[in-house]
C-alpha cells in the first residue's frame, strides 16, 4: 500500500514537471513561429532615375547587399548611430548595410559611384518587435535602357541645332563645325584662373564666371585643401537662404535649388591640392531683396560644415573673378 501511493506521488510530479517545461517552452516555439511566417525576404531590381530615392527595408540580425552597375566611390550614411554602411575595395561594386540597433530606425544614404552618379537611398528598419515583413536581402540598380547613344562622364543638358537633310549643301563645300560642350568650356575657363579669390580656412572655395544657357545657370568653382590631410569633396549644393528683416543677419529660411549637373575634376584632395569644377542648376526667377543664393561646399569628414559663399543672382560677364557681393 505504501509502494503505491509513493508510485503515484512519483507520477503526478513527473506530470507537474512536463507542464512546467511545456508553459515555459510554449512563448519560445510560438514566437520562432511568428517570426518564421513573418519575415519575407525578397529582391529588388531598380532602374536608376535623376533625382530618385529608393526605399530599402532592413531588419535587425540580416545584412542587405547593395549592388551598383559601376564602382562605388563613397558612402555617406545619416545616422551612423542606427545604420552601418561597409564597402569592400575586394567588392567595388557592392555596398553592405544593415540596422546596428533593434528599436525601429529610419535615416538616408548616399552612395557616389566613379562617375559622379548619386544614388539616395530611404533606409528603413521595422526593429525586432516590428510588424514589417518585408526585408531587401538584394537591392540591384540598372542604368536605364534607351535608344539614344550617350557620351561618357557628365551627360550633356543641350541638343544641338538639327536640320533637314532636302536642303543640306555639298559636303566638300560645308566646313565641319564641332559641337561645344558648354560645361566644358566653362570648366575650362574655371581652370585658366591662376590666383582664384579664395575663402574659408583649411577647405577653401572660390567662386568664378556664371553664364546662363536654355535657362541654365552655369558656375564655375574651385576647391583648395589647406590643410595639413586628405579630405574628399562630396557634391556641391546651390541653397537659397532668406534673412530677417531686421538687418540682423538671423537666416530664418534655406531652401535647396534643384541641381541638374555637375563635374569636379577630382573628388579627393591631398595637402596643397586644387580642384576645379561647374554645377549647373535651375536658377528662381525671382527672390526677396532679404534673400540670396550660396554655394555649399563640404567635405565628407565635415559634411555639418560646409563653406557658403553667396553667388550673383544674374549671370555675370565674361572676364575677371566675381567676388561675392
């Protein structure tokens, strides 16, 4: 009798055990089940557009692979503190980002590839505890397919004149006339300048001719490395600044004008280094007599201290530095 009871104390023990363990390893299971019906890795091929920015969705514990069709020369992230960026010289054309926190995070990057082109990409991450499903294990950018054969580096904004072929004169008697970049050109006057009036301290910019073509605005520039280490330019920005009425200098506004075009002819910069270049953008037809508008210059270890110099509203002539006014 006293064989059985111990036998049947023994039993709903060993039962009280197999429930605990089961209660304690249900959330474990389920959750591993939640997760497993939730996530939804995909690949994401995107054409790549002037002006465009692709949202890439990320997740805590997985790495997204960029890839772009040409070699990448920078990567700028926004907030370092949640997003990690990596790239590779062994990989020149991949870009490796991933959530470095497991709260939700948003923040932008900007990948610079050998020729000037701009990639913007929306970084997104839903956190662990997140309801997104969706996670970019591949973003692939194509260039886009067209009929029309362009040239190599920076693309040109004007077409040249065009003429019916019923009236066209003899060959042997027309003279050949060559086409004029006009981004060239300026880029070439822009470099003939010997002592440019420089501003700033250990990055110094100056400012030179501006010409208007098809309601084009083109200026030239140049960029000095005064210091004493490589620096690396990243692209140049045109931003309308408002000021106060009240004379006392306070900007209450700085509003970005949409650039069309630019070249440098270089990007890194060593101690002593100079760098010529033109950006082109669309200039306002108006502004308030408080506003100006400013060339921003930075360079990527610095990107919260861009040197600004004011540029002349209209075109300016031929001949001469402009001084800011």
């Amino acid at each position: 009798m006293y064989a059985k009871r111990r036998k049947v104390r023994f039993e709903e023990k060993s039962m009280r055990a197999l429930f605990a363990l089961a209660v304690a390893l249900w959330p474990t299971w389920g959750f591993a089940q939640v997760v497993e019906k939730k996530m939804m890795p995909q690949v994401k091929n995107v054409v790549i557009e002037e002006g465009a920015v692709t949202p890439v969705y990320l997740r805590p514990g997985y790495t997204t692979s960029v890839r772009l069709p040409e070699e990448v020369n920078s990567v700028v992230v926004g907030n370092p503190l949640a997003f990690k960026a990596e790239h590779s010289e062994a990989e020149p054309q991949l870009v490796f980002i991933k959530p470095i926190t497991t709260k939700a995070a948003e923040s932008n990057a900007l990948i610079t590839t050998k020729s000037s082109q701009e990639i913007n990409l929306h970084l997104i991450s839903s956190g662990v505890a997140g309801a997104s499903s969706q996670v970019d294990f591949l973003v692939e950018f194509n260039r886009p397919h067209s009929l029309l054969v362009g040239k190599t580096g920076t693309s040109s904004l004007f077409v040249p004149e065009t003429k019916s072929t019923g009236s066209l004169p003899s060959a042997q008697n027309q003279p050949v006339r060559e086409l004029v970049d006009p981004i060239a050109a300026a880029l070439g006057v822009q470099k003939a300048i010997a002592a440019p009036f420089w501003q700033g301290s250990s990055l110094q910019v100056s400012v030179g001719e501006s010409s208007e073509v098809d309601h084009q605005m083109l200026l030239g520039f140049s960029v000095l490395n005064n210091s004493r280490q490589a620096i690396e330019l990243l692209p140049p920005q045109i931003v309308l600044n408002g000021l106060s009425a009240s004379g006392k200098g306070k900007e209450i506004k700085a509003e970005p004008i949409a650039i069309t075009d630019y070249k440098v002819t270089k990007k890194r910069l060593d101690p002593g280094e100079r760098a010529d270049g033109v950006v082109v953008f669309e200039r306002p037809t108006f502004k308030e007599s408080t506003e100006r508008i400013e060339l921003q210059v930075a360079e990527s270890g610095k990107v919260d201290r861009p040197v600004r110099i004011a540029i002349p509203f209209v075109s300016t002539t031929a001949g001469g530095i402009n001084e800011p006014k």
